[in-house]
C-alpha cells in the first residue's frame, strides 16, 4: 500500500510542477501581448496653433496672449503676441471646437515678490496695441470667435471689431 500512496504523490507532484510551468510560460507569453494591447496604440491626432490677430485690419501687438479653449473638456493653450501681431502656440490641441479670447500678460518680472515666492500680478505697462480690441473678446464668456481645430497645422486669422 505504501508503493501506490508513493505512487500517488509522485503523480501529483509532476501534475503540479507541469501545472506551474505551463502557467508561468503562458503569463511570459501572454505578457508583451497584454503590454502592448493596453499601452500602445496609434497616436492621437494634434493640431498645431498659428495665426495672426487684427482689429479694423491693423495688426495688434501689445502685451496680451491668444487663448484657445474647449468649453467641453477644459483643454486650453495660450500664445503671446509678438509685434506684428502673430502668434503661435507651443503646445498642441486635440482636434474639436475652441472658443478663443484674449488675456493680458499680467506678470512683471520687476514685481516684488508675493510671500509665496512667485511674481506679483502687476497691470501691463506694453497694452498700448492690445487695448484697442474691445472688451468683449478679452472674455471666452463673450467672445464672437469660435475656432474648429484639425489635426496638422491650422492657421487662425482672428479680426476684432471695434
């Protein structure tokens, strides 16, 4: 009797280690499929932000950026002007509808320092061209423009009415 109790665990011993084995080589296997299903896949489409801003057909410098918003997600870049009145963006965007709008620069690297350590908000001193565009296109509330992004390059002309 005790031959066929030997016998027994021997069995299951090797149905166990055989059961093992082919566990761990199925998970080694399976594993780069189950890397590659969850973190890879075609990259997103992204539209590359470029344009000019004028008002009454003038180009408009000063000190102001160019905001582009989704009122869906929440997803936003922001460009400065430059003196010609170009701007472009660093950061992509996602294709879709965007609200665009203008806000000031508001920090002066000569500002005393907040006690946080950061610069204070100071008013611009350089907002001659920017403040002739009228107050509703410095809010997404208010602003006419309405922009639709596509991915590849997407060059944005804003004209604001004075």
């Amino acid at each position: 009797m005790s031959f066929s109790v030997s016998v027994v665990r021997l069995v299951d011993s090797r149905l166990e280690k055989e059961y093992f084995v082919n566990s761990l080589v199925s998970l080694v296997l399976a594993s780069p499929l189950l890397c590659l299903s969850l973190g890879c896949g075609p990259p997103q489409p992204e539209g590359i932000v470029e344009g000019k801003l004028q008002c009454d057909g003038q180009a408009v410098s000063g000190n102001a950026r160019v905001v582009l918003m989704s009122m869906q997600t929440g997803t936003a870049v922001a460009a400065d002007l430059d003196a010609e009145g170009v701007f472009a963006a660093e950061k992509r965007l996602p294709p879709g509808h965007y609200v665009a709008f203008l806000v000031p620069k508001t920090y002066d690297e000569a500002a005393p320092e907040a006690p946080t350590g950061r610069s204070r908000a100071t008013k611009s001193k350089d907002s001659a061209g920017a403040s002739v565009v009228p107050r509703k296109y410095w809010d997404e509330g208010t602003s006419p423009w309405r922009v639709d992004v596509v991915a590849g390059l997407n060059d944005i002309q804003l004209q604001a009415d004075r």
